[in-house]
C-alpha cells in the first residue's frame, strides 16, 4: 500500500508537471487537502509530509478533527454547503470558505467572523456546467455578486470556486473552467487572485485553465467509503 506521504508525493509532482505544460510558474498552484470523512490520524500523516492546507465538507466533523489537531499549525478551508444556522461556527473555525453561493450566507459569515480575527478570505462558489445543479451562483448573476460580497467587512473576496460536472475527456474538462477563467479575466477585478478548480480527476485541466487551488481528496487519502 503507499503512504499518503509517498502519495502527497505524487499529486505534487503531478501538480509541478502541469503547471510546466501550462507553462505556469512553479508553485503557483497550491495543494488543498480534502480530508472530509478521513481520521485525524491521516491528516497527521499528510501534516508531517509537509501538507498545510485542509479542507473539510462537514462541519460537526470538521470541529471535532480541528479540536484533535489543536496542536498542529494546519490552516482550515471550508468547502461543503452551508446552512444558515452554522455560519457562526464555519466564521470563526475556518481561514477560508470556497462555498457562498447566496448572499444572505455571505452576510451572515461577514458579521458573525470575530472582530479580532483577520477577514474571512471567501470565494464564490459558480455553478458553469449548466445543469440543474442547486449549488453555485450563476454566470449571469455573477458579477453583480461579486460587488455585493466585496463591500461586506469581515470578508475578503479572493475568486471564484467551481465543481463542473463529470466528465473524463480532458478538452471537455477544461471548458467549463476556461470559460469562468475568461469570465473572470474580462471582469477585471485587481482583488481577484484564486480559482479553485479541479480534484483528484480533473487536476490537470483545471491547472492547465488557471487553477491556484486545487482540491484533492481521494488521491491523496484514498476512496471515500
Ligand atoms: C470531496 C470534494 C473534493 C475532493 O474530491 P476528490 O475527487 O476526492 O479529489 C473537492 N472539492 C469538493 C467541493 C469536495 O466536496
């Protein structure tokens, strides 16, 4: 079996070849670790190989591995939908949050983020596959949400976040991306600098059209039971 740290190994290495095909400086893209379901124990073995960044989907199991992990200097990214009753926790416990999509919830995490805390650094989750999808503000209603989110105190709007549909061709992979990315350029909005596109399957394009984070989990810690 390979370790996660032989894994984590690998993805960085699969991360650092992209970005050369892309021709993108190295390091440009960041590996977020998404540990959702996965024991503190393996978030340990990821930490010890040099991982910083974390992202949990569920809150109450969030909290509980954030407590375990108090001692490690980890920093917490929340991506998995929110509710409105658990924003004062997800303000508070998280340095990021990938997931607003409406902004009664952008609101809430503005005012509930403690004083004396830096800002909550947010994206905007986009929905761009077009499918009846819930989740995501869409491409038409996206710039006006941008400027409703950016005058909030308590927030720092840093990009955009999106989870396309499946698909396995790899050109078919990048357009939805590509064309969020160029959604984006157009916009031309000096605070925006993070898209975090792409997981453990579509790494590669997502990377290849402007990814800064990518979004891992099963590669890294292996299948979800
Ligand atoms: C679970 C999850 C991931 C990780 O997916 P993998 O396919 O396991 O890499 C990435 N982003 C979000 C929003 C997720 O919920």
């Amino acid at each position: 079996m390979t370790s996660i740290a032989d894994k984590l190994k690998q993805i960085k290495s699969d991360i650092r070849d992209a970005e050369y095909c892309a021709q993108r400086r190295s390091g440009s893209v960041q590996l977020l670790a998404v540990s959702k379901t996965k024991p503190s124990t393996d978030i340990i073995q990821a930490y010890q190989a040099g991982q910083r960044h974390f992202a949990e989907s569920y809150l109450q199991e969030a909290l509980i591995k954030q407590q375990e992990l108090a001692s490690y200097q980890m920093t917490w990214h929340f991506i998995g939908p929110i509710q409105s009753n658990k924003t004062r926790q997800i303000a508070n416990h998280f340095s990021w949050v990938h997931s607003v999509d409406r902004l009664k919830i952008a609101k809430r995490l503005s005012e509930q983020r403690c004083k004396d805390l830096p800002p909550l650094k947010l994206c905007i989750q986009v929905n761009i596959s077009a499918e009846e999808s819930k989740s995501g503000v869409r491409l038409e209603a996206l710039a006006e949400f941008i400027e409703q989110v950016s005058i909030l105190p308590n927030i720092c709007l840093r990009g955009v976040m999106a989870i396309p549909q499946q698909v396995s061709d790899y050109e078919q992979q990048r357009l939805p991306y590509q064309q969020l990315h160029q959604y984006m350029t157009a916009l031309d909005n000096a605070k925006i600098d993070t898209f975090s596109f792409g997981m453990t399957r579509d790494l590669k394009a997502a990377i290849v059209e402007g990814a800064t984070f990518v979004r891992v989990g099963t590669a890294l810690f292996g299948v979800r039971t």
